[in-house]
C-alpha cells in the first residue's frame, strides 16, 4: 500500500524536504497540489529528513501538498515505439500521443567494464570536409562542439545528424529555445530522418531540474540501443546550461561551491554522461556529440575546460567556421590511415600551408613586404576558405581530398607543399 | 571482532551509520542494500557514535535503517605472485573477470579476488628449517614470467622467527602453505598471499639511498634535458590536448625499467581501452616479451565511483612498494593526479570541512607529498637494490599551473616536465616547455654540455620575440643566426616522432652520438651575411638530421645521413671565414 505525506517542512529552490521513512536514495517521488503534480527525486536522506528535488520546480507547492513514494529510481520505457517521438526532460510526452509505459528501464545506471570496450575503429563520414579530411569523426567517439553563442552550432548538429549513417539518432535539448526546438524538429522530418530519431527536449521555460534529467533519459535509451547493436548517434546542446543547472541546484543543497560557483564536482558530472560513449565487441556503438557554449569566447571556463580534459577532442566553431587549429578529434589516427593513401599528408599538408598564410597575413596587417610566397600563400589561403572551410561544403571524402589537390596545384608547385614526392606523383592533377 | 551499525544519513557517495562497538578509522565496513546487495564503503570520519563511510559504489536504493557491518580490518590489497598483466579497478577487482562474472556493466555489489586461485607456481624454497628470519626476508621464489617473484616471510612479523617447515621444492598453489614460522612457542603459516593496507607505506629494508642513476625514457628532451632517475619522483602538468596521456604511454612502452604500473585515475576509459588492446601485441625489445607481460594496470575512469578513484591510487602505489620488495625496479604512471584530488575534494565538500584554497582540502598538499614520498630507492635486507619510480601528470584547471595541486605536487617532486599547449599547436612534440620545465637529477649527458645547449633555447626564444617587434631585417645576422641555431636544437633534438619506429625511441648511445654532432653545429661559426641563405643551410642541416634520426643505428642509411651532414658542414655555404 502506498503511503503519502501531507507535510512539507522546507521548501527553498527546487528542493522540498519533509519527513519520511523507508525511503531510498534517488528513489523518486511524486508531489501532488493544487497547482498540479510532479515527479521528484530523493537527493538527500538525514534520519527521517527527505530532501527531494522536485523536476517541475516548487514555485506553488505547498507545505500541505502530498507526497508519495514510488519505491524505484527514475526509469524510462524503452521499446521501438519510441523512434519519432518527442519527450520533455524529465521523460513526459512532448508530441500529444500518450505516455509509454511497458517495458522501464533504470535510468542512469553502473557504468561499462573497461574490459570489453573496443577501441573505436570506423569512420563515421558527414560530408562535411574539415570533419572529414582534418579532423574525422570516429563511431563511438565523445566529441563537443565548443562554439560562442550565436555561432551556428545547432546547424552544424542537425548536419552532422542529417548526414552521418547511424541506425537511432537520439536528440537532447538542455535549455533550447523554443524555436531552436522547433528548427532541429523541421530538419530531422524534412531529411526523413525523424522515424529513426527519439528528441528529448528540455526547453528555457521548463523546469531547471529537468534539464539534469534529459541527458541521462537519452543517454540510457542510448545505451540500451547501443547493447542490442545498434549503432547511435547522440546529440546534445547545450551541456553548458546542463553545467549551470548543476551549480544551481548545489548552491541550492549548500554544496560548497569550487570554481566560478560551479560543483567540486562538475568533472565527474560530466564525465559520467560524455563516458557512455562506446563501442562494443557485438557491433553496437554510442557516438556522442555535445555543444559546449563558451562564455565570452573562454576556453579556460570551468565548463569548456572540464570538457576538454574528458572528450577525445573539440570542434571548435569561430567565426562561422570549424577552425582548424583549435579544433582536433583525437581518434582521426585510427582511421585515417585506412581511408586513402593521401589523406593523412593532405591533412597535414593543407593545415601547415594555410597556418603560414595566417601567418603573411599578419606580417601584412604589421605592414611587413610581401614576396612572392607571402602573395602565394595569401591567394592560397582565400581558395581554401572559400572551398574548404565554408559551411557549403558539401562533398564526400574522396572529392574532398581531389578539391585540396586542385587548390594546391592551383596556386603551388608539388615541392613547395612538403608533400612526399610519391604521393604527388600519383595525385597531383595533370594540366 | 567486526561491530554493526544502521544507516542514518545518505548524500551522494556519503553514508553516515550509527554504530554499536568499537570503530577503527580506514577500516572497510559494507552497507546492505535492502535487496542484499553489499556495498563496499571505507570509514572515514568517526564522530562519538556516528560513522562517515565513502561509498565505493552508486548509493542509488540505501535506507536510512539498513545494516551496516564493519570490519577490523583497514582497505587492503592482496599481494602475491600473478599480479602482473592484471586489469585492476581502484579496489583491486579483476576487470576482465568481472566482465565474464557480471556482465558489460559494472553493477554494484561484486568483489573478486585480486589472485588467481588456480594457478600453480613453481615453489624453491631458499631455506632449510631451523634458519632465522625476519619480515620480509626470502623464503623461497616462483618464476612469475622472467622475473624471480620472491616469496617472503609475512610483512606484519615482529622480532626473529624460526623456519618450523619450509615445502619442498614443486607446484603449488598462492593460498597454500609452503612454510610455518616460530617464535616462543607461537607458530604462523605463511602461504604466497600477503595483505596490505593501501593507505600505509610498505617498506621494509636496510635503508633508503639516494637516487644515481638516469632512468633512461629514450625521451631525448626527458633524458638529456630533464632526466629522471631510478626511485626518483616526477610531475607532467599540462592543460588538455597538451599530450600528456600520450607522453605516459610512450614513457610505459619505451622506459628501461622492470615493471611498470599504469594508473588510469579519473581519466577516459578509451585510453586504457588502448594501452589493455594494444600491449598484448607489443614487444619490449629488451626482454623479447609482450609489453603486458611488464605492465600492471590499474583502472579507475572517469566514469567510475569517485570514491574507489581515490584509493585507486594508492593501490597503485601499494602494488609498486610490493615488486620493490620483490626486488624489481618499477615504475608508477600515475594518469591523473588531479583527478585523484577531486576526488579528496568531493569528499571533504560533503564531509562539510572547512575549504582551502579553490574548494580543495587543507591537506590536499600534504596528502600529495605523502603519495610521492613514497617512491624511492632501497637496499633490500638481502643487500639488493630495488626502486620506485613516481611520475604523475597533473591537469591544470585552464591550464594555469598556479592552482593548488599543480604547487602542491612542484613542491615534492624531483622533476618537472610542464607540457605547454603553445608547443603542442605548434606540433612540436614531446610538447615539453624546454623553458619552464627543470629536473634535479642528473641525465645521460654531462650537466655542463647540457646547459650550455639549453643556453641557445633561452638566447633564441628572446630573439625570436624581438624578431616578432622589430622584424626580420632589423635583426643583426648573429643573433639571426643563434636563432636559427636554437630552431635547429629543438628540430632535430627535442622533437622526436613517436609515429616514426626508429625516432619514437633513442637509446642512450644515440642520444650521445647525436648529442656531439648537433652541439658541432650549434659551435660552428658560420660566415653567412645572407638570411635568406642561412635559413635555407639550415633547414638543409634540419632535414638531413631529421634522416639521420629516421635510419637505424649504425645501418648504412644512417652512414649515408651522417656524410650528408658533414658535406653541409664542409660545403662553401657553412665554411669558416
């Protein structure tokens, strides 16, 4: 028989604590008023003080609303039914078609032996070149995409989701604005994308609770896809406002705060959720991508910098483009050996001659003379923007890796690029 | 006799039991799930009849009321033969069982045991009854690979004890006895399994010496310009990206040392994914033998239980005292210890002490001094010589090596290898800051030759910055050249090509052979008055060094670099006045 508590004793922030007994940590609640009802989580258990995270915030709760325990922790219904559905944060449905409810799983559980994992081996291609050719997404691998706000990172994400092969693209939205939401929403159904995507949408309006919950929900039916060999693609944006969400409910528990007001904790936060990307032996996979907004273009706020010490690389996104120097997926070794013989040389190769046209360029904006070279490089520079880096691209690997060659040939002769004299040889176009 | 308390508080991985009986500090106590299951928690704070216990494991489902029992005894390792080429977590749990026990997940509640119980070792006893010992003495040895595992009398033994039996020589099995000891009537077996506890130093030996010799990495810019030697300590700060992961797992292939121990504390589990995938196909060229069969990996990621990270670390260590005892030279990579601070922090925040500096514990220096002061170098009571060798990274938060654990673990270290981001953008790697980084121990090559070297680094670093106001046609052609000369040391000497099979590891010969003929190019006074053809005689001397550095030794390709390099030298271009 389920008990219910009719006393709340305090209420600050989104947290609620009344007294209680039998009850487990993380075990969730439910809290029912006049203002409607809830679901909470236990977040602290002191004798028989409950402390309870209420997902819906308290604003309207009442020290006389009820309070029921369920027995279990968070759990969320995973079955195919769930593919082009849209849920909120906190796991309700988003889309008017009914809430499921067979077949729950635990939310947020152990993580993976590092035993079995395998070491991510596959391209994963997006038709985006300087993804492609000079920093290559590997399948299982956790990469965010650290940009300044009003950057278009959310279109760099509904590209990546549109245009990468994955059999389940799992969407959460920390925060989003309501048009963001309705902008990812648009694209995945005009790609035809949405009956193989589940979105997971917390937006700025929502309950602040929500948005913690919304990457471990898409995280675990992830995982649960993943298991049964599938292989995922999640995205997330923006893990910053997960960060702010964190911090505000730790100062809100009177956690002493370590930098900048966020958690001691906040590197194990988000390690926890970024570290659910694997492979496994049987075949299925989790590749996580995550935008990372920088406050005022700072790579060293807590957030950012955390990030950085988890994820196997960043797609660093200025000035509407993936700059090649910031940005460096750690796992491109694995694979771009296997892809093409001039892969790995016209990566490094177009990435040394286009840092030193960088380079002319500031000697010219200092008012240095220009040579011959410096002119070389600058004209080489402009193509390569113009070609390569633009958002517009869009080309398969091969065809990209031909562009670079016509562009090199275009403004250099073959030695002048340090490419190995054989690779030239055999792909250096003919006039 | 263990006592039991109930749980009276639960916060993240804190639980607080009230206790009946006597409690002791450290001691490992397990609260009961109401479904059975038994969580792993350590005490760490006693309060009259309160016990603040850190949980090794998701507290997710404890009651307040559920059973606590708690043990005498401290959190202990398990020491014996078979511990090298293990897959360890923080709580010395065998991974690669694990997942054949319980599946893909780490699912709370499992403990194994850390040897192999089924195995047989080939048992030589090195004693006849009625001989003398004391802790830690050689009884007998195994062969456990190509090391001589020897097995000793029992670590906790006071005073002079008697061999009552010793086993004949034969197979035999880590929980079997193969000796029984004496002293006043009291006898002890003692079998091949020996406890102990992580958070104490196991040392036992005639004394501890100071460190003499190189502990060659094959690291030209570690061995020549900033050395670490044998029983030694060293850090590897570095923002992220810096290489500071890489840089350890070039140091645990190529190092000339025994054993070594792979931490992997609070960092991606994708990391030690390739050092478990990929060691059981390397070979050691010194021994012939597979890179596993020297390693040790311990493996507490990120993702795993904060609380097991932070006795992951001194399991790691533990295990090194242990094969020092052995007698082996071993070497402690620990990956990282910041995260292993955190870890302290977390607690301390929910312990609610007062913070120090960033939120960290006041005793976050002191607890990283004692981690260090751990390593070293000892004669054995048998008059053998064996070493601990500690080296650390540290991840900087943004990089900025002024926070607390970067200063703490400066302080106790003997060298410091700061990793700048600026380098590695520049993909000048190992991305070691020649500038910043220092070592007190001495290298493979004389400290004067060496400084004088390093003087070009600093000569040519501030040119370069005058170079950047005033431009290249404002700077004289000596300092032009001492620049050119200072790219060239840190191109051909610093640099090395992990990618590459010869460069990715230099022997000490090389390193002074090579040593001498970049030291003759950076004395040669050169007469050129035209940069542009300067710089090209050196990006010349840069290539053809860099061939010398990619043949292997003494083949004929590097006969043929060598004479290319002394054409340079001898050309008209490079030629005295």
């Amino acid at each position: 028989m389920r008990k219910f508590y009719t006393k709340i004793d305090n209420i600050a922030g989104n947290v609620a604590t009344l007294k209680a007994t039998g009850v487990g940590y993380e075990e969730l609640a439910l809290v029912e008023g006049s203002w409607g009802k809830s679901l909470a989580q236990v977040i602290r258990v002191n004798g028989d003080n409950v402390s309870l995270q209420v997902f819906a915030g308290t604003r309207g709760v009442s020290t006389g609303d009820r309070v029921s325990f369920t027995g279990h922790s968070m759990r969320f219904s995973f079955s195919d039914d769930l593919f082009g559905r849209v849920f909120s944060g906190g796991g309700e449905a988003r889309d008017n078609r009914g809430e499921l409810t067979d077949n729950l799983i635990e939310v947020g559980g152990p993580a993976v032996n590092p035993a079995i994992r395998l070491m991510p081996h596959r391209m994963i291609p997006t038709n985006i070149p300087m993804i492609d050719v000079f920093n290559t997404l590997v399948e299982g691998q956790k990469l965010p995409i650290f940009s300044i706000p009003g950057e278009p990172y959310n279109e760099l994400l509904a590209r990546i989701a549109l245009q990468a092969e994955a059999d389940v693209i799992i969407f959460g939205g920390m925060g989003l604005k309501y048009d963001e939401y309705l902008f990812f929403k648009h694209r995945l159904e005009e790609g035809g994308a949405m009956n193989r995507s589940i979105m997971f949408i917390h937006t700025a309006s929502d309950p602040v609770v929500e948005c913690l919950q919304t990457p471990d929900i898409a995280l675990t039916v992830a995982e649960q896809f993943a298991i049964k060999g599938k292989r995922v693609l999640v995205l997330l944006t923006d893990m910053t406002n997960f960060a702010n969400a964190l911090k505000e409910i730790s100062i809100t528990m009177e956690q002493i705060p370590s930098n900048r007001g966020y958690p001691g904790d906040l590197y194990s936060q988000l390690a926890s959720r970024y570290e659910k990307a694997v492979v496994f032996e049987e075949g299925g996979s989790i590749t996580l991508m995550a935008v990372t907004t920088m406050p005022g273009d700072d790579v060293t706020h807590p957030v950012p910098d955390n990030t950085g010490y988890i994820t196997e690389g960043q797609f660093y996104l200025k000035g509407g483009v993936i700059d090649p120097f910031g940005s460096l997926s750690r796992l491109k070794q694995q694979v771009n050996g296997k892809t093409r013989d001039d892969h790995r040389a016209i990566m490094d190769g177009c990435i040394q001659l286009y840092a030193k046209c960088r380079e002319t360029r500031e000697k010219r904006a200092m008012g240095f003379e220009m040579s011959d070279w410096d002119n070389k490089l600058l004209k080489y520079g402009e193509s390569f923007e113009k070609q390569i880096m633009s958002f517009s691209a869009n080309v398969g690997l091969f065809d990209a890796l031909q562009q670079c060659w016509n562009i090199l040939a275009e403004h250099f002769e073959p030695r002048e690029t340090g490419i190995r004299s054989n690779l030239c040889d055999q792909f250096w176009p003919k006039k | 006799m263990s006592s039991t308390g109930r749980i009276v508080t639960v916060y993240g991985n804190m639980v607080t039991a009230e206790v009946e009986g006597t409690v002791r500090q450290n001691a490992v106590a397990y609260c009961q799930r109401s479904d059975g299951v038994r969580l792993m928690s350590e005490i760490i704070r006693i309060r009259g009849k309160l016990a603040d216990m850190q949980v090794f494991e998701l507290t997710r489902g404890l009651k307040v009321g559920d059973p606590v029992e708690i043990t005498e005894e401290l959190l202990s390792l398990e020491l014996g033969p078979g511990l090298i080429g293990m897959v360890y977590d923080g709580l010395q749990n065998p991974l690669p069982e694990m997942a054949a026990q319980v599946g893909k997940f780490l699912e709370p509640g499992h403990y194994l045991k850390a040897l192999d119980r089924k195995r047989d070792w080939d048992f030589d006893p090195l004693l006849a009854p009625g001989a003398i010992v004391t802790a830690a003495e050689n009884l007998g040895k195994v062969k456990e690979n190509i090391f001589d595992h020897f097995i000793m009398a029992p670590f906790t033994l006071n005073g002079e004890w008697k061999v009552k039996s010793i086993a004949p020589a034969g197979k035999y099995k880590v929980d079997k006895e193969i000796a029984v000891l004496e002293k006043d009537g009291q006898t002890v077996s003692v079998n091949m399994i020996q406890r102990w506890p992580v958070r104490i130093p196991l040392g036992i030996y005639r004394e501890r010496l100071l460190p003499t010799q190189t502990m060659v990495t094959k690291q030209r810019i570690i061995d020549t310009f900033f050395p670490i030697m044998l029983g030694g300590t060293y850090c590897i700060p570095g923002p992220f990206g810096a290489g500071k992961t890489v840089l350890q797992q070039i140091t645990s292939r190529h190092a000339e040392i025994d054993l070594v121990i792979v931490a992997a504390c609070g960092e991606r589990a994708g990391e030690v994914v390739e050092t478990l995938r990929e060691f059981p196909h390397l070979k050691d060229p010194r021994t012939g033998k597979t890179l596993i069969e020297r390693t040790i990996i311990i493996c507490n990621t990120s993702s795993m239980p904060v609380a097991a990270r932070e006795s992951s670390v001194y399991t790691a260590i533990t295990l090194g005292e242990y094969y020092r005892q052995v007698g082996l030279n071993v070497l402690l990579l620990a990956d990282s210890t910041s995260r292993w601070a955190q870890a302290l922090r977390e607690m301390s925040g929910r312990l609610e002490e007062i913070p120090g500096e960033e939120a960290f514990p006041a005793y976050l220096e002191s607890s990283i001094a004692r981690f260090y002061e751990r390593g070293g170098i000892v004669e054995l009571k048998d008059g053998r010589k064996a070493s601990l060798t500690v080296g650390g990274t540290v991840s900087p938060a943004g990089g900025n090596f002024e926070e607390p654990v970067t200063q703490g673990t400066l302080k106790v270290v003997g060298a410091f290898l700061g990793l700048s981001y600026a380098r590695s953008y520049a993909r000048r790697f190992p991305a070691i800051d020649p500038l910043e980084s220092w070592s007190k121990y001495a290298g493979v090559i004389a400290h004067e030759k060496v400084a004088w070297a390093h003087g070009f680094l600093k000569r040519g670093k501030s040119i370069y910055e005058m170079m950047q106001v005033v431009g290249e046609e404002g700077t004289s052609i000596d300092d032009f050249i001492i620049y050119l000369k200072s790219e060239f040391l840190d191109n051909v000497y610093l640099q090395q090509n992990s990618f590459d099979e010869v460069d990715a590891a230099c022997p000490v010969d090389r390193q002074q052979h090579l040593f001498e003929m970049v030291t003759g190019v950076l004395k040669h006074k050169f007469e050129i008055t035209d940069k542009a053809r300067a710089r090209d005689l050196f990006f010349t001397l840069t290539e053809q060094f860099r061939d010398w550095n990619y043949s292997p030794w003494l083949s004929d390709q590097m006969k043929t670099a060598e004479s290319a390099i002394k054409a340079t030298m001898s050309s008209k271009e490079a030629a005295h006045a």
